[in-house]
C-alpha cells in the first residue's frame, strides 16, 4: 500500500472545537474534510465526518486508504476511527455510512540484497 504524503491545513475560519474543517492537500489534488475530532492515545476519531473537494476528480476507494494513511503517518497515530455522517447528497440521501477503522500499515521489512517494491497507489484517474 502506497502512503501518499499529506499536508493538513486547518481552516480556523470555518472551525469551532470540537469541530474542525482541514484541507488534505495530496499529490493528486485536495479534499476539504470536516467532522468532530477526538484523539485518544494514539488513536484519532472522526465522527459525522463529511467530505469535499474538486468535483472532477473521482477519488475512489483505494486513493482514499492511501491518503488516510497518509494522515496516519503526518499525525504519527496508529489508528483513524471514521464514523461518517448521514448523506445529504448523492446515492441515497439520509443514509448514515457504516463505521470504518484504519489501522497503520504496517512497515516494510528490510529485504537482504533486493531493491525495495514499490507498488499500488497512485493519483485517481481524470474523469
């Protein structure tokens, strides 16, 4: 799985404790998040998360795992607890997603004599 690396910018402006909105700014592109934040330990928690951004990018699952573990990483936790919040747009308005958590992936080990592999990733594809 590719880390992607990941600038978090808070938007103070639009931001009130325990309720924070950032801007992920990626390789690929930004995504505007905002949700109630938590950090416990080592663990962060996202609820009624809600997710923006470049309309023409498609982002897809797997580029999103890879930003959120980029967020893992520039935050040093080893857990993100996302419980989204209820759709007010798109497929299914009303909907309230299904909890998800992500775990940091766990790190390469060194390999006697063989280059690193890298693979996966990589920015979503333009529309």
């Amino acid at each position: 799985m590719a880390v992607c690396k990941v600038s978090i910018v808070v938007d103070h402006a639009a931001s009130d404790d325990p309720i924070f909105t950032v801007e992920l700014r990626t390789p690929w592109g930004t995504l505007d998040v905002m949700a109630q934040v938590t950090l416990e330990g080592r663990s962060l928690r996202l609820d009624g998360m809600h997710i923006g951004g470049d309309a023409s990018k498609r982002w897809g699952a797997a580029a999103l795992r890879d930003v959120a573990q980029g967020v893992v990483e520039e935050l040093d936790v080893d857990e993100i607890q996302l419980v989204g919040g209820v759709r007010t747009t798109g497929a299914h308005p009303g909907r309230e997603p299904r909890p998800r958590r992500l775990r940091r992936a766990p790190q390469p080990q060194a390999t006697a004599g063989r280059p690193p592999r890298h693979g996966g990733g990589g920015p979503p594809p333009d529309p």
